[in-house]
C-alpha cells in the first residue's frame, strides 16, 4: 500500500491553482461578454461611435479638437471596419482591453508575484463600480488602463535589471497609454522618474533611460503640437464646473470603502516589516516599484486637483480609472507579503464578492430594461429621410441622434420654448421631450397646421449613470395647409 507524501500533495496544489485561477477569470469575463449585446448608449459613447465612422484623417482633427489622444478611436475604427455598425463592436472596444488585464492576471503576475495580487487584480478590475461601468463603456479608460498596467509590469522587471525586452514593452506600453489619455500621460510619467533611481546603483543604465526618455519625446511631440493649442481653446470654455476632493480621489479605487482599511493594514505591516529587516529596505527595488505605482495614483490626483483650482476644473476623477489595475497589483502585492495574508486576503475577496456581485446583478438588470425599451422606441419611432428632429436633451442632440437616425436633421430646444419647432414649414417633425406636452404646447402645434400622435413615452437610449425617460411625438403637417 503506498501513500501520498505532502510533497506530491503540494504539487498537485500547484497544479490546480492555476486552473483555478484561469476559471474564475474566465467567469468574470463572462459576466462582462454578455452584457454587450446591447445597443443603448449615452452621449459620450456617441461620440466614440461618431469618430469610428469617420476616416482617420477626419478622425485625428475631431479628437485634437476634443482634447483626447487617438488610439482608442483608432482601435474602435478598427472594429468597426471588421464587425460592422452594431453595438455589441463598441461594447468591445472597452472589453477586449479589460480581457487583456484577466490574462495578464492569470499569466505575468500569477508567474511573478503569485495567487493573491492576480486574485485581487481579477476581482477588483471586475466587479468595483467603475469596472463594472468601464469594463463595457464605448470609451477609453479600459485601454488605458491596460495600458498603464503593462507599463507597469515591465517596470518591475526593469528595476530588477530586466532585459532589453522589458525597456522596450515599457516604452511602448507607456505612449500606448500616453496616446489613449492625456491623465494617462501623466500617470506614465511617474514611472519615467522611477527608472531614474537605477542610476546610482548601474551607471551603465543611463544609456537605456536616455534612449527611453528620447523615444518618448520623439513619439509623443507630435500629438503634444497638436494638443496644446486646442487644449488651451477648449479649457476656455470647458464644461464641468465640479472639483473632486482628495476623498472622491481615494474613494475612487477603493470600492468598497472599507477595502481602504485592509489597504492600510497592509501597507503598514509590510513597510514595517521592511525597515526592520533591513536598513536599505528604501532603496530595493520592489520598494522604489511600490512607491512609483502609489506615487502616480497620488501624483495624476495631485495635477488634476492642482490644475482644477489654479485655472478652472479640468479634472474628473474617471481619468483615474487608467490607475486602478495598479492600484491593485500594490494591494495584492503587499497583502501577499504580510502576516495574516491568508485571513486578509480571503475577508477582502469574500467581502468584494458579496458586496459587488448584487451591484453588478442590479446593473445587469437594468442595461437589459433600458435595451429593451429602447430596442421597442426605434420599431415605432420611424421619422422619414425629411423630417427633423427635437429634444430637450444635450446628449440626444449632440450625438446620439446620429447614431440611432442618420441622415436626420436635429436641434436642441429649450423645454419651455417648444413652439418655436411649429413656426416653420417642416413636413414632419419628431420631438423627444422630457416632460409630456401640455395642452396649451399641443394646441400651438395644431393653430401651425400640424396633427400629432404621441408615439411613446418610454425609457430610451441611457443616460450618464441614470435612466433617460422620453415623451416621444411625431407632427405631421397638414396636406391642406397654406405654406
């Protein structure tokens, strides 16, 4: 009779870890591919899908316009000449990028920092609030933070005398971030000042920062040219007029609150245990790499904040989403140092869990709800090639109208002024109002020689964050009437 000895045990569990991992990634992936087959969108996702049906030339001069690099745009043009105009291609342009932070989970920090940081890394770029938003949103943030995340990574491996190999992927990681996010230029800049600390201990490593910071330089001047004069422009007349808070900054990456708390623990524990256990601990690698991620997440809030309230807001905490897949590897890096990682580790991936997974269901329930109502509004709202259209709404108007009727003509109406859509001679006049018309409203559209039918009153399309509900008429003018 022969029995297992705990060597073999310990292997098996190895072996099995990995699966493991590869299967509750793959969970959480699914999670999110099923929620793309959906065709409601809000105004700023319209305009990403107005720039990937433009053609790059067009494209560059509309985003430079808009303040916002080119990458992204070009990879969602990219899926719209592959896949076509459907929802479900925009949907991936936020996706595929959020895949690609699951496998860099499971495979490069798995390999190098083990089961607990690619455990956190998964939960937490999966199910806090803002992955849930992003991880699907037609926007940029989820390729940003691939982006940031990947530079990252090489940066470890550079601080650790890495290969050329790793000097090249952070170069470009890093302007791949740079060029998907101005704040992500920043982000990334942070760890441009973490490869200077290898001077004092390799001089021969100047060679290789100098040739990094050179190629930096060289790639993005060109965007930088083009940026700066319409960045000034539009600063002029930006539209947010909110300054976040250093708590919103924080509260932003630690979802739920009381995640902060673990972080905080484990912070001290292992910083703690670094000072005593050497008095060179400052100057390791892993903590010069510790600090590069931390002083980033601080630093971008830190410009942000700055620039908000030396000039005018120009900051939203959503810029930092690019961060957080960092943010989390340093959580899971530090809780996998610590005493206690075990209980530590498992109260804040079963808290995550139970906390985040009703989130993410009432979230899922409610993208289907809006999907549907806006799947019934266009197969009764058919305005002809003529008509024109109205709303009350800024994001309808500015984008969304385009997406959903090409071709129509649109304008945005003040609410208490409807009756100005009626002076004219349009044969056919659809409006989207967020407030039913009053008898009075209807009656000055009847004394201009146009009959009504209110075609629905329906959720329609989705709003920031909130739902979008709709009183949906259509006017037509008399045949009889005198022009």
């Amino acid at each position: 009779m022969s029995f297992s000895s705990p060597t073999s045990r310990a292997q098996r569990s190895r072996r099995i870890l990995p699966w493991l991992l590869y299967l509750y990634a793959l969970v959480l992936f699914a999670m999110h591919f099923v929620r793309i087959f959906d065709n409601s969108f809000w105004g700023d996702e319209g305009f990403s899908i107005g720039l990937a049906q433009m053609n790059v030339f067009e494209m560059l001069q509309v985003t430079a316009a808009d303040n916002h690099p080119p990458l992204y745009y070009l990879f969602t043009q990219l899926l719209y000449h592959l896949l076509g105009n459907h929802g479900y291609v925009y949907h991936l342009s936020a996706l595929i990028p959020y895949g690609f932070i699951l496998i860099l989970a499971c495979t490069v920090i798995f390999r190098q920092f083990g089961l607990i940081p690619a455990v956190v890394v998964s939960t937490f770029a999966s199910l806090t609030d803002t992955a849930i938003m992003f991880n699907v949103e037609a926007r940029m943030y989820s390729l940003g933070a691939f982006f940031v995340l990947a530079a990252y990574l090489a940066l470890h491996n550079i601080l650790h005398s890495g290969k050329t190999s790793d000097w090249v992927i952070f170069s470009v990681a890093s302007l791949c971030a740079a060029y998907t996010h101005y704040y992500a230029l920043i982000s990334v800049a942070f760890f441009y000042l973490a490869l200077l600390s290898l001077l004092p201990q390799d001089k021969s490593s100047f060679k290789k920062i100098l040739i990094t910071y050179c190629a930096a330089v060289v790639v993005y001047l060109p965007w930088l040219l083009v940026l700066l004069p319409t960045f000034k422009r539009a600063a002029a007349d930006w539209w947010s007029t909110f300054i976040p808070s250093p708590i919103n900054c924080i509260g932003f990456f630690f979802n739920p609150s009381w995640t902060v708390l673990i972080f905080g623990l484990a912070f001290l524990l292992y910083f703690t245990a670094q000072a005593k256990s050497s008095s060179k601990w400052l100057f390791a690698p892993d903590t010069i790499w510790l600090l590069a991620g931390l002083l980033s997440a601080t630093g971008t809030s830190a410009v942000g904040l700055i620039v908000s309230h030396a000039f005018r807001p120009l900051f939203l905490v959503r810029y930092l989403y690019p961060l957080t897949a960092v943010v989390y590897l340093v959580f899971g890096f530090l809780l996998s140092k610590v005493r206690w990682r075990a209980i530590l580790s498992s109260i804040l991936i079963l808290g995550t869990l139970v906390c985040s997974l009703p989130d993410f269901y009432q979230t899922y329930q409610r993208e289907k709800r809006i999907d549907l109502a806006t799947t019934q509004c266009l197969k009764v709202i058919t305005p002809s090639q003529d008509a024109f259209l109205y709303t009350t709404n800024y994001f309808l108007d500015w984008t969304l109208f385009d997406y959903y009727f090409p071709g129509r003509v649109h304008a945005q109406i003040e609410s208490s002024n409807t009756s100005q859509c009626f002076t004219s001679s349009d044969p056919e006049i659809w409006l989207f109002m967020e407030h039913a018309l009053s008898d009075a409203e209807l009656n000055a559209a009847s004394d201009n020689g146009y009959s009504h039918t209110n075609v629905c009153n329906s959720t329609f399309a989705e709003g920031p964050g909130e739902d979008s509900f709709y009183y949906i008429y259509k006017f037509q003018k008399s045949a009889n009437t005198a022009p």
